[in-house]
C-alpha cells in the first residue's frame, strides 16, 4: 500500500505539543543518540539526504481554521491563503500511512534542493522503512520530515514573537541576546522556568557534517510561554 501525502489540516498541526513537551518526549525516547546512530544510517541508505531531514514535531501557538504557517523571506505568520505556498515540513500518519504537510514556504526556489518525489519507488520503501523504524523504537508521533535547506547553510535564529516566527541573521543575534538577558534578569523572570536545549532538527548532508552545523531549539519558561527560538550553530 502507497504511502500517499495527504491534504493539510489545522488539527495536525494543533495536536503537536509544545516545544518543553516535544523535548521532554525526544529526551525520554534517547535523545540524540538514537537518531544519529540509527536515522543517520537510514537516510543515506536510501540517498535522500540531500532533500530531507528529521524534525522534531512541535508547535510555537495554535492556529485557527483555515490558517497555514507560512514562511515568508524568513518570517513565519499564519496565513489565510495557500496560494503559492510550498510544503516544508511534514508529521508521519502511522494509523493511515500517510505524510501531512503541517508549515509551508512562499520564498522563491531556484530548484538548487530537489523537492520530495514522494511517489518514487525509492521514496517509498524510505517512508515505509523509516515508520517501521520509529514504531520499532516507540517514537510514532514525535518526529517528521523537514525539507533540506540546501548547502551552505548560513544559519539562523528563529523566534517565536506573538504570533510569528522571526529568523534572525547571526549578526542580528547579539543585539537580540542582550535585550533577552535584560528581561530574563527582571522581576518577570521569576514567573519563568530554567530554559531547556535540544537539536530540534537534523539533516546529514557531506556539507552539514563538514562545517558541523547542529539545529538547536530553545524554550524559555512554563508550557503557557511562547517564547522558543531555534538557532542553527557551529558545534
């Protein structure tokens, strides 16, 4: 049976939990361990690293119907319309074998990273090799698929702001940082938990590997705070 892509749906992407929460699951199912001795090896096996990596399924806030989370030249807001949008990450139905878009991109591609051929047959035996993997593993519903960004990735820290993801450049980051420390050392930060750290996402390309970029997301405070960001670092 086809492992067909399915039409995009708010409630899938709701479902997800919270970063704190995702992390929480990610670090009880091994952590990083599992991923890099095992998915690593599978996705090279089947050579689509290069248009694909794992994610870690969360959400930064709920959207409402008809919504779409949608990047635009790094920014992400929910959007009404669909028009023009391209898939970027996907969650894994494993009770109907099926992959859900859950955020799209309306950024211009100069078709430099091919785009998921999700009917091939070598496609097909990755999908249904990797949920057996998770299934074997108990980590049906915690991760998904994430478009690659293509080589030379620059990096970049995103910030859940209100309702939008903000991408920052590595320059910007400093000025960020010292306003973040400011607030986080004033009477609000007692209201605050201790922040936790994972990769969030990972991606297994000769150039990732060479210049040793890791996908780091951050949450800051209770699971009622929105405030997270994700940075791509060098290790």
């Amino acid at each position: 049976m086809a492992i067909a892509l399915s039409p995009y749906d708010v409630v899938v992407y709701n479902s997800t939990p919270l970063l704190n929460v995702a992390l929480q699951k990610h670090q009880a199912a091994g952590g990083n361990g599992w991923i890099h001795d095992t998915f690593s090896n599978l996705i090279r096996q089947y050579h689509v690293e290069d248009v694909l990596g794992l994610i870690l399924l969360h959400n930064h806030f709920p959207l409402e119907e008809n919504e779409y989370l949608t990047e635009v030249h790094g920014t992400s807001t929910a959007w009404k319309s669909q028009t023009g949008n391209t898939p970027s990450c996907w969650a894994l139905n494993h009770d109907n074998r099926t992959i859900e878009p859950i955020e799209f991109s309306l950024d211009d591609d100069d078709h430099s990273v091919p785009y998921p051929e999700w009917g091939s047959e070598n496609m097909q035996l990755f999908l249904e090799k990797l949920m057996v993997t998770l299934e074997k593993y108990g980590v049906a519903g915690i991760y998904g698929l994430g478009r690659y960004p293509g080589d030379g990735y620059p990096g970049r820290v995103e910030m859940t702001v209100g309702r939008s993801n903000v991408n920052l450049t590595p320059k910007q980051v400093c000025r960020v940082e010292i306003l973040h420390t400011i607030y986080t050392n004033s009477n609000q930060a007692a209201k605050h938990a201790p922040a936790v750290q994972s990769e969030a996402a990972w991606f297994f390309t000769e150039d990732f590997t060479k210049i040793g970029c890791a996908c780091n997301c951050y949450h800051h405070g209770t699971g009622n705070s929105t405030h997270s960001h994700h940075t791509t670092v060098n290790a």
